[in-house]
C-alpha cells in the first residue's frame, strides 16, 4: 500500500522530469501514472476491507464472549439456588475462562479497530493525493499538447521561410517567367507570319486591280 505514496513521489519529482527530457512522450506517461495510482488504491480498499472486517469479527467474538459470562453467571446463581454447589462450580469456571478470552478478544478488538481507523485515513489521504494528481494531470495534459502543437507549427513556419523553400519558389517564378518568354516568341512568330501573307494577299489584289484596269482599257479602245 504504501508504494502508491513511492509513486506519487516519482509523478511529482525529478524521476517525471528526467523522463521528459528524454523525449518520452508526457502524456502518455502521465496515464500510466494514473492507472497505477488506481492500482493502488484498489489494493489499499481490498485492504481497508479485510481489516475491517476482522474488526468486525473480533468484536462480534468479544461481545459473545461478554455473553456468555453473563450467562454463566446467571447459571451458577440458580444452581446454587437449587443447591447444586457442583454444577455452579463448574459454570463459574467456564465463566473465568471466558472472562480471559474475553480479555483477549478486547484487547485484540482495540487494536484492529485502531488499525482500522489508521488505514482508512492513510486510504482517505491516498485519494486525495490522487485527485490532486488527476487535476495536475489535465493541466499537465493540456500545457503539454499545447507545446507539441507549438513545436508543430514553428517548424512548419520555419521550414515556409527556409531557403530551400526560398529556392524552391524562385525556381517556379524563373519557370514561369520562362513560359511566358515562349508564349511572347509564340505569339511574335505568328504576327510575322499574318503580316506576309496579308502582303501576299496584297499582292495578289494589286493583279486583281490590273487586270481589271486592262479589261476596261480594251472596252474603251473598242
């Protein structure tokens, strides 16, 4: 029973923190401490439990005990009574020998009911300090999530302002720049080809044109 205290001393001392510098992961650890607290503290309850009802036994023994010397009191009165000086003997006897086992079960009685009320107050304390623990835990808990989500982003942000990342887009807008370049080209070639053949078309209307101006002269010589 008493180990859980051992316990509790290694949740709230150096032993926890040596384990978190090692990278171990806080919550997780912070469950099994839990589960073991509760591990305890059922064992502490079976214990509790059994004494208890020892407790219980011994006194249910003293008070038969008690009983049965009253008993044999009122046994030896009325034997005497009847003038049986023998069978009155004979339960005051067994009544002295009670009264020793009754001295005993008494004495072992106190002793268990003391040992009793001790270990329901060690029980009481040790649910206390669990319940302590179990709210340091979620505070516990919650800083640590915090932190990881923390350590999360801060190195998401670092590896955005990286210079690969840098790099990275530097080599996408030269792309990009490079693509416009080609359609620009793209675009100046096809230009230059329209204007030559809109000379061409030119041209060919220029004959047109002659050929027409020919047509009339002759028309006109008639």
């Amino acid at each position: 029973m008493f180990k859980f205290f051992r316990r509790i001393k290694t949740v709230v001392g150096s032993e926890l923190n040596a384990m978190l510098d090692k990278a171990e992961d806080p919550v997780k650890m912070l469950d099994q401490f839990m589960r073991d607290m509760e591990e305890d503290i059922e064992e502490a309850e079976g214990a509790v439990a059994k004494q208890i009802a020892n407790e219980k036994m011994l006194k249910r023994k003293a008070n038969d005990a008690g009983a049965l010397i009253e008993k044999r009191q009122n046994q030896a009165e009325q034997a005497v009574e009847a003038g049986n000086d023998d069978l009155a003997r004979r339960a005051l006897e067994d009544k002295t020998e009670n009264e020793k086992q009754l001295e005993v079960l008494s004495e072992s009685w106190e002793r268990a009911k003391s040992d009793s009320g001790e270990i329901k107050e060690k029980l009481d304390e040790m649910k206390k300090e669990y319940n302590q623990m179990r709210l340091k835990k979620d505070t516990l808990k919650a800083r640590a999530e915090t932190a990881q989500t923390k350590a999360k982003m801060n190195r998401t942000m670092s590896n955005i302002g990286s210079d690969e990342s840098r790099q990275g887009f530097e080599r996408m807008e030269e792309k990009v720049l490079q693509y416009e370049a080609e359609a620009e080209t793209t675009e100046d070639l096809s230009n230059v080809s329209r204007t030559l053949d809109e000379e061409f078309e030119s041209l060919e209307t220029n004959s047109v044109d002659k050929e027409l101006a020919e047509l009339k002269k002759k028309k006109n010589k008639k």
